[in-house]
C-alpha cells in the first residue's frame, strides 16, 4: 500500500509541474531534451525512431583521445568506430577491421581495414589510427590516457611516453591505406579489448588540422565514422542530439535514427520526465529504487566502477597513514549501500572490483584475494589515537570534494557523519561542484579529499592498479611506494609480464601494499538501477570500457 500512494504522489506531482510549465512557470522539467521534436517519438506520434537517454553528469569532452568519463565515451562510441567494439556479452568484435592476423610470438598485429567513410567524405584510412594513437602518446598533448599506450604494449610507447623519443618512433605504422601494423613490446592477452576503448579510435588528421583547438565544440567541428553524428552539442550542455549516420560502414544494422542524452541531475526530475514519456532509459536513486523494483520495467546491472575517496597525502595530516586507516576503517559501507544508493551497489573492502577479470586458474580475481580495509569502529578509534600522537594534534578539519549528482551528494553527508561520529575530533566539509570542476581540482592537487571513481578500461586488475605508481597520471592523491611501483611495472611489460601466474600473485601483493597503506579509501562498487521503456531493446551494458553502447537498440 505504501508503494501505492507514493506511486500516486509521482503522478500528482507530475500534473502540478506540468501546469506550471502550461502558465509559463519557471521550472527544469520542460529542457530542450523535451522539446516536442524529442518526445513526439517516444509517444508515437511520428514514424521515426529516436532513444532519449538520461546523464546525470555533463559530457565533458568529445575528443577521443582526452576523454576520460564514461559519459563523455558512451557519446564518442556512438559517433565514432574504432578497429574493435564489444558485443552485448562484453566480447570484442571487429567494427573498422576487416580482418587480424597475429604473428605467433604475439607481438605483430596486422590489421586489414574495411571500406568506410568520415562524414567529412573522406575514406577512413590506416593513417587515421596512426595519426591518432601519435597524437594520444604525444606528451605534448598531455592526454591523462597518454598512459594506456604503454599498456598495449606498443614498442616505444614508454620512451614516446617521457618524451625521449618521437611519437613517429611509435610501434603502429600504415602500411598502405587499408593496412594497419601494430608491433609490441611484450604480448598482452587483452590488446583487441583495447582497441573498443575510445582513446585508440581513430581521427581524421585533415579535419583535425582544420579545426584546431575548437575541435569538439559544436556539431561542425566534430567528425563522425560511426553508427551516428552529431546534431547537436556544445560543451557542457544538457542537451546532446545524435542522428543516425547515413555513410555509417554498417548503416543497415542500425534502426535509430536519432539518439538524444539529457542530463539531469535530480532523480526524481528525471523520473518524471520518464513517465512523461521524454526519457526512455533513466537511472534510479535511493528510495526510487524501492518504489520501482518490481516494475517491469526495472532492470538492474553491476557495474565494474569503484567509488573511492582519494586522500591528498601533500596535505599535513592525510600524509599520515594511520589517520588515512582509522578514517577509512570509520566508513560503514554497508549502511552506505543500503541507506544512501539502494541501486545494487555493493561494499568494496578493496579496489580491483568484482568480476573484473579471471586469473590463470580461472577463478575471479576476488575470489581468490583478500579484503581490506573493513568497517571497525574499534579498529578505528585505535588508530586514530596512534595517529594524533604521532600527528601532535587532537583536532583535524578536511574538505572533501563532491560532484553535484544526487547519489554523490548522499554518499558523502553519510561519509561526514560516519567519519565524524566515530572519530571525534575530526571534521569534514563538504564541497559540491560539477565533475569536470572536481577532477580539474583534483588533478591540480588542490584538494584535501575527493569522491571519485574509477572505471575499467580492460579486463585485468592492472586497469586499477597502475593507476597508483609513483608520478602517475591518475595518482591525484600523490601516494608512493616504490615496492608497488616494482610490482606494477614488472608485471606490465618486465619479468612478471612473461610469468602469467607469478604475474597474477604479484597484483595481488601490489592491492595488498596499496590498501595496507590506505592510499585510498574505498567506498563501493557500483550497481546500476535503470528503468527502461519496454518498448526499447538492444542497450547494451557493459561493466568494462564504454558502460553502454546504443548502436544496435532499437524503439519499436
């Protein structure tokens, strides 16, 4: 019953905004994603098929090779192709290559390239990827994935990297227009996963040099060579249209003709305008989620992303790993799950998530690892005594940075009371600001704490791992070891590289030394509740690289 009236309290509301926006009322809900030329679709009132998709962050960049958030890559993998994509199990496919032939020591990809176009008329070409994956090692372009070269293991990628050698000196070469070849240093099991990840998509060199600096501003100075292109954007807006690309190689297997992302940060907003029929797939926060479980409509998803909390260990105090233990030792995680998210989130008493990846026995990481860092008031309590001893203080204020999402906002006033009541004497002052103002604060190291998160790009725990070597980087909180640096960098293209078992153990002792150490503080793995339209089918969720792919959905 209870279900039933706050089921009932959604439509009335709904009603009440609705006349407002009728009376000219000032009010979010009527944006331009809900424009009559949107929605009229959804309601079926035109012939076309077009899929309203809700964010609850802003895209932050168009570029593929700067990229770094999944919103900003679910848009990019929609306009553009590279060599892979993923299917709906998470497998790569080939989407740009025709065919691959591997040498048989593995350090020889030759690509052979099918027959497609960039919208700007010109033929995609083998230099295209050239020209792109130079761009992303270029140290000049200070891409934060400048690093992902070195996991792919591309010769010279570490010295084009540093910048002791030329990005021309980069192991990928065209060798005609419709050949592409990839030498590598030491072989890696996952190399075509990564080519379905954004930063190895290709770039049209031309069209880039035409644009500059102002490439990914608006629809005319982007180019598309995927299944859409766009229609509409600027950079930061609340409303990105895609329509479909007619020249798209593979056009025929594509039957949206426009796809629309919203953002909306508010879930309750953004609820409404699903049942208004001006979204088709929305996320669920919080008590949401207990209201709509039993929708046909609800679909749940575990997400590969790990939220964390990044202490800044420049700042007096948090230098401390005593204080960084009992604060992370504070958190109860489970409340976290159950009280502030409810959307299938789970507690991470670690950072290499759950079914991530399969060691060389087969078995899932997680299952054969330990845990870290777990819920213990009285574990805390002690240690934050030995911390204020060693610290000569009794007192400590911290701000902690938050994005301006609902769920973000929520996960952090339980991280400040957790912290604060089972730690006297420590504060912590929330800071809310949009995304891409956290991450730019955090990677200019001017902060004290952030709530952040961090996504697989590949299905190996070294996709989290090396996030945290010395210099690097995705090191925001500036923590160093130079045992794990060893660890990370052997197992990469050293010794333990060529050990497939010793190379699993020793990413196991890197987690272990990592949170041993509370370089970071982690929080929960995320779960996705997700209302679609039952009319939509063919989203495809993915817990590694690109969260979720439109290409092949449909609204019947």
């Amino acid at each position: 019953m209870r279900n039933t009236k706050r089921i009932k309290l959604y439509a009335t509301s709904l009603v009440a905004m609705t006349l407002l926006a009728a009376c000219g009322g000032d009010t979010d809900t009527n944006t331009e994603g809900t424009n009559s030329d949107v929605s009229s679709t959804t309601q079926g009132s035109t012939d076309k098929k077009v899929l309203n998709v809700q964010f609850d962050v802003e895209v932050a960049s168009m570029d593929p090779q700067l990229a770094t958030d999944g919103a900003s890559f679910q848009v990019i993998a929609s306009i553009l192709d590279g060599l892979y994509q993923l299917d709906a199990d998470g497998n790569p496919v080939p989407a740009i290559a025709e065919s691959t032939d591997v040498s048989e020591d593995g350090l020889t990809y030759t690509f052979k390239l099918k027959e497609a176009m960039w919208s700007n008329g010109e033929p995609v070409t083998a230099n295209d990827f050239v020209y792109a994956w130079r761009r992303l090692a270029d140290p000049d372009t200070a891409s934060e994935y400048g690093y992902i070269m070195g996991i792919a293991g591309l010769v010279n990628a570490s010295e084009v990297l540093d910048g002791t050698v030329d990005p021309d000196q980069l192991g990928v070469v065209a060798v005609d227009d419709t050949t592409l070849e990839v030498t590598l240093a030491n072989p890696v099991p996952f190399f075509e996963s990564l080519m379905a990840f954004p930063s190895f998509f290709p770039m049209n060199e031309a069209f880039m040099d035409e644009v500059g600096d102002d490439y990914g501003t608006s629809p005319e100075t982007l180019i598309a060579n995927g299944a859409f292109k766009m229609d509409s954007y600027e950079p930061l807006a609340t409303t990105v249209k895609l329509v479909k690309n007619e020249d798209y190689h593979d056009a025929d297997n594509v039957t949206l003709d426009a796809l629309n992302f919203q953002v909306i940060k508010d879930s309750q907003q953004a609820m409404l305008s699903y049942q208004n029929g001006d979204l088709d797939v929305v996320a669920l926060a919080g008590e949401q989620v207990d209201l709509f479980k039993d929708d046909p409509e609800f679909i749940n998803t575990q997400d590969g992303y790990v939220w964390y909390v990044s202490p800044n260990t420049l700042v007096d105090g948090l230098d401390n790993a005593k204080l960084r233990e009992a604060m992370a030792k504070s958190i109860n995680k489970d409340a976290i799950v159950n009280t502030a998210l409810k959307d299938g989130s789970v507690p991470a008493d670690f950072v290499v998530p759950i079914d991530l990846a399969n060691g060389p026995d087969e078995k899932d990481f997680r299952a054969t690892t330990g845990t870290f860092l777990e819920f213990d008031k009285e574990a805390a309590a002690a240690l934050f005594e030995e911390a204020k001893e060693e610290l000569d203080a009794e007192e400590f204020t911290f701000s902690i940075l938050v994005e301006d999402t609902e769920s973000a906002i929520n996960v952090s006033q339980m991280l400040k009371s957790q912290i604060e009541e089972n730690l006297p004497g420590v504060t912590i002052e929330i800071e809310q600001m949009p995304k891409k103002t956290r991450l730019d604060r955090m990677k200019s190291k001017d902060y004290d704490m952030g709530l952040t998160r961090w996504g697989p790009d590949y299905a190996d725990p070294m996709t989290y791992l090396d996030l945290w070597v010395t210099g690097g980087s995705n090191n925001d909180g500036s923590w160093t070891n130079a045992e794990y640096d060893e660890l990370v960098f052997s197992s990469q293209n050293g010794e333990l590289s060529l050990d497939k078992e010793a190379r699993w153990e020793a990413l196991k002792e890197a987690e272990g030394i990592l949170l041993d150490d509370a370089a970071v503080l982690p929080v929960y793995q995320k779960g996705s509740a997700v209302m679609i339209k039952s009319n939509v089918s063919g989203v495809d969720f993915h817990s590694v690289g690109v969260p979720r792919v439109f290409k092949n959905a449909t609204v019947e």
